[in-house]
C-alpha cells in the first residue's frame, strides 16, 4: 500500500512536469503574428524617422556604361565604332571609378565621377563629350546596380530592376524571409567608397520602416537576416507542433506505465 501511494506521488509529479510542458509549447511552440507579420503597428515596437528617398551616388570601384549618339555618321562610324561605346554597338564596356574618384574613357582625359549621381554623371559626361562632338547625346547608367543577400533566406545576388527599389521588394525576389528569420535583427551592410562600410541594423516587423533610412536598396548593399535563437524550439508548421505534442503525450504514458514496474 505504502509502494503504491509512492508510484501514485511519483505519477502525480511527473504529470504535473508534462503538463507544464505542454502548456509552454502551447504558448511558444509555434510563431505568432507578432513575431512573424510584416506593417504592425504596436507600441513596443521600434519608431524610425522619415527621411525620404536620397538618389545613390557613384562610388569608387563602381562600374559605368554609357552610350553615345550623333548624327555625324562619319564621326559614328570612326570614333564612336572604335570606343566600344558607340550608337552601332548592340554591347558597351563598362568603365570603373578609380581610387581617385575618376574614370578614363576612350578619347577623353580621366574624368571625375566619384559622389555624383547617374544623372549628374550623365550631364558631366555628355558636357565633355561634346568638346569632341558637339551634337552628342550621352546615355549613361551604373553597370554593377546589384545587392546581395545571406542569412536565413534565399542567398544569392540579385540585380536591382528599379529605382527606388525597397527592401520588401528587395526580400520578396529571395522568396522572403523563413519563419524562422530574425527579423528584429535585419542587417544591411552598405559599402560607402574608400570609407568604412555602414551597418544598418532594424527590426523590419513595424510599419514605420517605410520611408526611413532602413526602407530602400542602393547598390552594393548586402543583406543580412540571421536565425533567431528559439527557432531551434519552434515549429514553423501546425503539423509538425502537432507531432511534437503527441510524441510528449506518448512519452509520458510510456513513463507513467513504467514506473509501476520499478
């Protein structure tokens, strides 16, 4: 009688410890919204600052492409055919901004491109470009419009198909973040020349994102999202929270009938 009062104890504790453990995976066995959903508007969330959009400027080490048109077709078929940056060729080389802050083009001294805009560079190019031809067109573009991304997502190098472009658009061409992504850690990591590179740390779950200095993507950026610490004890699936339960619930009978035979 005494023994069996002790297993009925013994049973008693150990329930009460599986049963602690399950209500824990209840309230933390799978993500939430909170933790997961995007634009949320609450109070313990982060407030950043609107700052607007401000244009990328060219960078040492960045690459150019430019294209040149005219109606001299005696010019277009000499100079302009030979600088593999001519109207009649279907390709153009791109050209890199040296340490300097320069660029040397074909039939041009070294040109200072470094900290202007494309459409500053543009203007810049097309104004040397018509002391050789003075009806020149210029059409210049950065070659290297590129952001990179690694972490707990699709990893990879992704080309930046607009201006303007935001880190949602930015994450959604990586099939956007995993479940089990940190996302109030997302880091980009944005390279400023000859400069010390700048890290940018935000949580992206709070809709005052857009519009401040976390919200768009400039060349050359890397994005970076690392594994949240719990996810280990996360399911990211109501099938697999499910199993988890079972299995505990198994486990425990499995126990509670061996405990009699001790």
């Amino acid at each position: 009688m005494k023994q069996s009062e002790e297993t009925m104890k013994i049973n008693r504790q150990i329930s009460f410890v599986f049963v602690s453990f399950l209500i824990a995976c209840v309230f933390s066995g799978c993500y939430s919204h909170r933790q997961v959903g995007l634009l949320q508007d609450r109070k313990r969330l982060p407030v950043y600052d609107s700052v607007g959009y401000q244009p990328y400027r060219l960078q040492v080490n960045d690459e150019i492409i430019y294209r040149v048109f005219t109606l001299d077709e005696t010019i277009a078929k000499t100079v302009l055919t030979n600088s593999s940056a001519g109207a009649n060729s279907q390709y153009a080389n791109s050209y890199r901004i040296y340490a300097d802050g320069t660029v040397e083009l074909p039939f041009l001294e070294p040109i200072h491109l470094e900290g202007l805009t494309e459409l500053e560079a543009q203007d810049t190019l097309t104004k040397y470009m018509r002391e050789l031809i003075p009806d020149a067109d210029v059409k210049l573009a950065l070659y290297n419009k590129n952001f990179t991304v690694l972490g707990d997502m699709s990893p990879g190098v992704r080309y930046i198909y607009k201006d303007r472009m935001t880190i949602f658009q930015a994450l959604a061409m990586t099939g956007d973040v995993m479940t089990s992504g940190d996302r109030r850690h997302v880091r980009i990591i944005r390279p400023h020349g000859n400069a010390e590179p700048e890290v940018l740390e935000f949580d992206i779950r709070t809709n005052t994102i857009i519009n401040s200095k976390y919200y768009y993507i400039y060349p050359n950026d890397l994005i970076y999202v690392s594994r949240e610490p719990a996810s280990f004890y996360k399911q990211t699936t109501y099938t697999g929270f499910l199993g988890l339960i079972t299995s505990s619930v198994s486990l425990l009978i499995s126990v509670l009938n061996y405990i009699p035979n001790l």
